[in-house]
C-alpha cells in the first residue's frame, strides 16, 4: 500500500492548522494590547479628574469624589464615571478648575466734600 498521499494531506493540514492558530493568537495579541493602551490611558484621565475634583469648589464635591473612587472598583467605571464627570461637571464649569476667588476689599464709606 501506499500511505505518501496521507501523510502529505496530513502536512498540509497541519500547516494549515499552524497558520491559522498562529493569525489566531495575533489577533488575540493585538486586541489584549489595544485594550490595555486603553485600561491604561482612562486610568490616567481617571487621575486627573480625580483631581480635578479635589481642586475645584462645587457643592456635589464629596459625592462626585465618592462617585469617581467608587467607579474605580467597578467593571468599566473608570471609563463610565470619568464620561460622566467631565460632561457633567468640567465642562458645563469651564475646563480649568475654578480657583478660589480672591477676597474682595471692603466697601469703602462715601467721604462728605470738604468744606469751602
């Protein structure tokens, strides 16, 4: 008998099953990568709008912080909490964090015109 068609079927195969396993394992690569560029770019804005809040003077300051650390624990709320924020507070505010005013001087009295 004659087996040399089975084996050179079965080397194409597992050629076959080798390139498709290994443009499996790139793909899987790629996105594990992306996904990690991303985890780690909203961690940073994360950061800092987190500071954000802890610079600028609003009445919800203490439950937007909650909100945002909170966020940090939960599956995707670094991302949802952070979208939330900025839309809702950073932008509608202003970009910057508002700085606390400068004391305004006292009224000064109306002086009476000096007598002729």
């Amino acid at each position: 008998m004659d087996y040399s068609a089975d084996y050179a079927s079965d080397a194409a195969a597992a050629a076959a099953a080798t390139a498709a396993a290994g443009t499996f394992a790139l793909g899987w690569t790629i996105f594990w990568a992306l996904f990690g560029i991303l985890s780690l770019i909203f961690f940073i804005w994360w950061i800092f709008m987190l500071l954000d809040v802890l610079k600028r003077e609003f009445p919800e300051k203490t439950t937007w912080l909650v909100i945002l650390i909170v966020g940090l624990f939960i599956p995707f709320g670094v991302v949802i909490t952070t979208l939330l924020y900025y839309f809702m507070v950073k932008k509608k505010q202003g970009g910057g964090p508002s700085a606390p005013s400068a004391p305004q001087p006292p009224p000064q009295q109306p002086q009476a015109p000096a007598p002729k």
